[in-house]
C-alpha cells in the first residue's frame, strides 16, 4: 500500500519559479524516508502539497490513498501528524491550552499522557513564548501524536535547535516513528542517516534518486582507512605509487583509500606496506555516510 504518491506534479509559484517539475514518487506504508536537496530543491514544496496548504499546478497527489484536496482528504488528513518547520503555534498560549486545541482539532488524544511522555507536565501552565526551542518542538511533536497518526510529515523539525536539544528530539522522533510512515524532510543528513531507511533526493524539481539507504551504500565506492607510525604523507606517498585512490581524512589524519574488494585485497595491500617499511596499525573498512553518498550522487549526475 502507498501511503503518499505524487503523479507528474509540476508546481510553478505566481512569480514564475518551477519548484517541482513533473515528479512521480510513492512512499510505501511503513517506510520512514528522507527527503533531501539542495536550497531550492521543492522540498518544503513537497510537503505543503501534502498537507493541501498548496495546489499543484499540474498532475496529482494522494494522501493515504486520498487525492490532496479531494473528497476524502479530510479524513486523512486528521491521520497524518505534521511537524512544520516553523514553531506554528500560538505563543500566548500554555502548553497545556496548545495540546488541547490540537486535541478539539483531531477530535481525539490523550493530552495528559503525551504531556507525561514528552516531560511537559512542568511546563504545563508556561506560555509557549517563554519555552526554549527545544521544548517548543516538544509540545509540537506531542500535538502532531495526539491522533495516533499512521503517517508523519516532519519539515526539518531540529532546525535552530542547540545539540543538546536536537539530540532530545531525535530521541523522542525515534519513538514517535516507531511503527508510523514517516517523511522527514532535512538538510541535516546526519539526522535523516539516523532515523530513515529510505532516500528521496531532489534537485532543481526533479527526482534525482529514490532507493533504500542499504541499496545506495552497496553502490558507494568501499574504503578502508588506513593510519600508520610515519604519517598520512608517507602513507599517501605509498599508495599512490602502487597506483591506489587515497587521500587524507582531515577530521582525524588518516587516509582513506579506495579498494574494489577490501576483504581481498586489504590483507594483501598491508603486506605491501609492511614491505615497504610502513607501520601500519590501523586497518579498517568505512562504512560510507549518507553525507558521503549525497554528495558522490549530486556531483555524478550532473
């Protein structure tokens, strides 16, 4: 079953920008996944069509087997939870007042226990403008689970929050998305790494890739990072003699180097370098980040 699906959306705004061009994609129930791209990319565009705040100016969306906007779009819409990007909340209210206008508005939840869950009980009777941001998100998240819905729209819910706080939230957005579809829409690709298993990448309005995060990783190039007594220049300086893509990790001073094969070929290349006089002590496969896989895929397909 497809819990949301775009077929060949094109959405130009008034003053001329095509943000989507043409797009088809569907999102299976269950999946959790990622939208990424660049500044401009139509991804925030892609979720407020979603969520019937914008009309496509041409094709179609469904929402939960509903078309957006549609007959049935209502009912649907009270089963998909929404974290916007900005705050969007009334900041003259409590957050205990916030929870149950979102509850009027679903028609059903328990505010007092997603108080409870999301450590709001204390800050019940405080206005949300008096709330750090980090708590902020809290109540916010709390209102988009007080349906119990079966799909999530996340647009960038961490942003501007300090690590301490984003670290908080993505606790809490584990939990929430346990068991739920779930569109995360981000910039921060550590973030979407860590809580999705499904890839969206979009860029200029177009699908650029749409895969399972493992499927894109058994594409990546496989490294190994390799450190030895000498120092990454005497390192460096050996590999490429023996013809081998390396360069040195800035983060850390190790090299990395680009093998068709680790498993075959490591054991092999150390010899080689022992040979050579190096003291290899580390040796150890990379797995590629999402960060890596992003970038490798928006410079290939240019």
């Amino acid at each position: 079953m497809q819990a949301l699906r775009f077929e060949r959306v094109s959405k130009r705004y008034p003053k001329g920008a095509l943000a989507l061009d043409d797009v088809t994609l569907a999102v299976a129930a269950g999946a959790r996944a990622c939208l990424l791209g660049p500044n401009g990319a139509g991804k925030s565009t892609a979720i407020r069509l979603l969520e019937g705040a914008l009309r496509p100016t041409a094709g179609r969306v469904w929402l939960l087997g509903a078309e957006v906007n549609g007959p049935g779009y209502p009912a649907v819409r009270r089963r998909t939870g929404i974290v916007p990007q900005g705050p969007g909340m009334y900041t003259d209210l409590t957050a205990a007042e916030y929870l149950q206008l979102a509850r009027r508005l679903y028609g059903r939840g328990d505010v007092a226990r997603l108080m409870d869950v999301f450590g709001l009980e204390p800050y019940r009777h405080t206005m949300l403008a008096q709330l750090s941001g980090g708590y902020q998100r809290r109540v916010v998240l709390a209102a988009a689970l007080l349906g119990e819905p079966d799909l999530l729209l996340l647009d960038e819910p961490t942003v501007d929050l300090d690590p301490v706080a984003m670290h908080e939230v993505h606790v809490l957005l584990r939990q929430a998305m346990e068991g739920r579809t779930t569109l995360l829409c981000t910039h921060n690709l550590a973030e979407a790494e860590a809580l999705c298993d499904e890839v969206i990448i979009l860029r200029q309005g177009k699908v650029l890739v749409h895969a399972p995060l493992a499927e894109l990783r058994r594409q990546a190039q496989a490294q190994v990072r390799l450190a030895a007594r000498q120092g990454a220049g005497a390192l460096l300086a050996a590999l490429q003699e023996q013809g081998l893509a390396a360069r040195r990790d800035e983060a850390d001073g190790t090299v990395l180097v680009t093998l068709d094969d680790p498993p075959i070929q490591a054991p092999d290349l150390l010899r080689r370098l022992l040979a050579a006089g190096l003291d290899v002590y580390r040796c150890e496969p990379v797995q590629a980040t999402l960060q890596d896989l992003f970038l490798e895929l928006v410079r290939s397909k240019r």
